[in-house]
C-alpha cells in the first residue's frame, strides 16, 4: 500500500519541518563564522610601505638586475634596465603594489619585484642586492 503525502501524519511534517529550520540555522552561523573572519582579517591588513625617495638595486634570476628609484610625489617608480628608464606611476592593487604606465608594470610584494612589459614578464623575481 503506497501513502501520498496527504496521507502522512502531521508530526512528520513538523519534524521535516524543524530539521530544514535547523539546518538553515547551522549553515546561517557557519557563514556568519566565516564572513566575520573574512572581515576582521581585511580590517587588519596594512598597505605595503614603499621606500619612498630610495633607490633599491636588484637582482633577479637569470642574472638579470635593474634600479627602482621610489619618487614620493606623485608616488611612482622609475625602473632601470637594459639602458632605458622608465616611469610608471603607483596605481590601486589589491594586496601588492603595483605600478604602471600601460605598457610596463612593476609588482613589488614583501621583498620581491618583476617587470612586465605587456603582460610578458622581463625581470622576475628580483630580490634586492
């Protein structure tokens, strides 16, 4: 004999019910957890701390080096390599600097830096001398 849901007592609906209320509430404090946490460890992050009106020589793999020079105002880099300089002004990043002109673009992370020169990496990574 097969029973329709019509047929079900009230009482198994109501426990349906208060598993899903209780499941809802679980994944409701688990995101909540999560989130919270997200939030807190944003609110602590610190924006990198340049070497302002410093120059930095570095060297990176293959040999490779150049010179950033940290120009404070308007914040920017003038980055040395091969014979050319360029200057690329600081732009907004998410977590590491990053400076560019359009063409090329100098990331610094903690204490490493690459160059880029339309999206093909020249220097990379350089550590300071």
């Amino acid at each position: 004999m097969r029973t329709t849901a019509h047929e079900l007592p009230f009482a198994d609906f109501r426990g349906a019910r208060a598993t899903l209320r209780g499941l809802r509430l679980a994944a409701a404090a688990a995101l909540t957890a999560v989130v919270g946490g997200c939030a807190e460890d944003v609110s602590r992050a610190q924006p990198m701390q340049m070497p302002w009106g410093q120059r930095v020589e570095v060297s990176c793999m293959d040999g490779k080096a150049m010179a950033i020079d940290f120009l404070p105002s308007p914040r920017a880099a003038r980055v040395s390599f091969e014979g050319r300089t360029v200057t690329l002004p600081q732009v907004d990043a998410a977590s590491d600097a990053k400076f560019t002109d359009g063409r090329f673009t100098l990331y610094i992370n903690d204490s490493r830096a690459a160059l880029e020169e339309t999206g093909v990496v020249l220097r990379g990574p350089c550590t300071p001398r």
